[in-house]
C-alpha cells in the first residue's frame, strides 16, 4: 500500500498521480491535503512517514512546492528514506542503491508527464540487495 501526502504546492500533481494510480489499480491511501488552501507541509510528511514506521503502508509519495521541505521533514524519521527526483535516472538509482520508501516530488518543479514516468521508475525498480548498498543503508539508520 502506498501512502499519499501533499501540501497545496502539490495537490494539483498529486491529482494527477491519483489518476496515474487509478487507472493502474494501484491501492493507496490519502493523507491529504485535499485542497489548493495553504497548509504546512510537514503535517503531512509526518503522517505519509508514520504509516510507513507502523508498517501500515510499505512506500510512499510526497508532494510540496519544490520537493524539498516535505523530504527533509521525512527524512528526519527513523527508517524513512526520501529520494527528491527530478528525473527517472535519479528515480531508479535510489531505489537501486538507497531503497528509497519514499519518493519526493516537487509539484512546481516537474510537469505532469514526467511526474508519472518518474512515478512509475520509483515504483517498479527493486533494491538492488548488494551488499555494500545494504552496508550504506544500515550506516544510514545508525
Ligand atoms: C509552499 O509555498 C512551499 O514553501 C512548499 O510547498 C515547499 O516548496 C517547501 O519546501
């Protein structure tokens, strides 16, 4: 299950992403916001990165302006490893070598299209497993 959270910046990306999943019948559940009124992004950071630590969701999207405020908040919690991308390169290589949980999305940085290709390269790569990626990640955690 994936676990959903924008602020406003976000939320008319995040529509388009719901529609991407949708159509791919692929569960999620949405932890706002649900609307264009200014809201604090880390408020739903916090929730996306919760769900995830209770183990009620496995991976989650971010949404803000940029992409960078919601991702530091998230990166802040134990076990949460949010990747801000901008390109499907950077999409598949953290969850190659970071196993990112989380992707980062900046709604006023990136368009709709490649938005859900990036989406779509987070959701579908696996961890890579080697070792020295699990060595890196374990050092993270510490
Ligand atoms: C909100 O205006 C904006 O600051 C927020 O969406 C985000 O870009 C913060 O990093």
């Amino acid at each position: 299950m994936l676990a959903l959270g924008c602020d406003h910046g976000g939320y008319e990306l995040m529509q388009e992403i719901k529609h991407y999943l949708d159509e791919r019948k692929i569960a999620y559940q949405d932890f706002g916001c649900y609307s264009m009124e200014a809201v604090d992004y880390p408020v739903y950071a916090k929730k996306v990165g919760k769900a995830i630590q209770d183990g009620v969701c496995d991976r989650g999207i971010l949404i803000c302006g940029t992409g960078i405020g919601i991702s530091i908040t998230a990166n802040k919690m134990r076990g949460i490893r949010a990747a801000l991308c901008t390109d499907c390169f950077c999409a598949e290589a953290t969850r190659l070598h970071n196993d990112a949980n989380v992707l980062a999305l900046g709604g006023r940085v990136v368009g709709p299209g490649l938005a859900v290709k990036i989406v779509d390269t987070f959701l579908n790569t696996p961890f890579s497993g080697e070792e020295r990626h699990k060595r890196r990640i374990a050092m993270i955690e510490e």
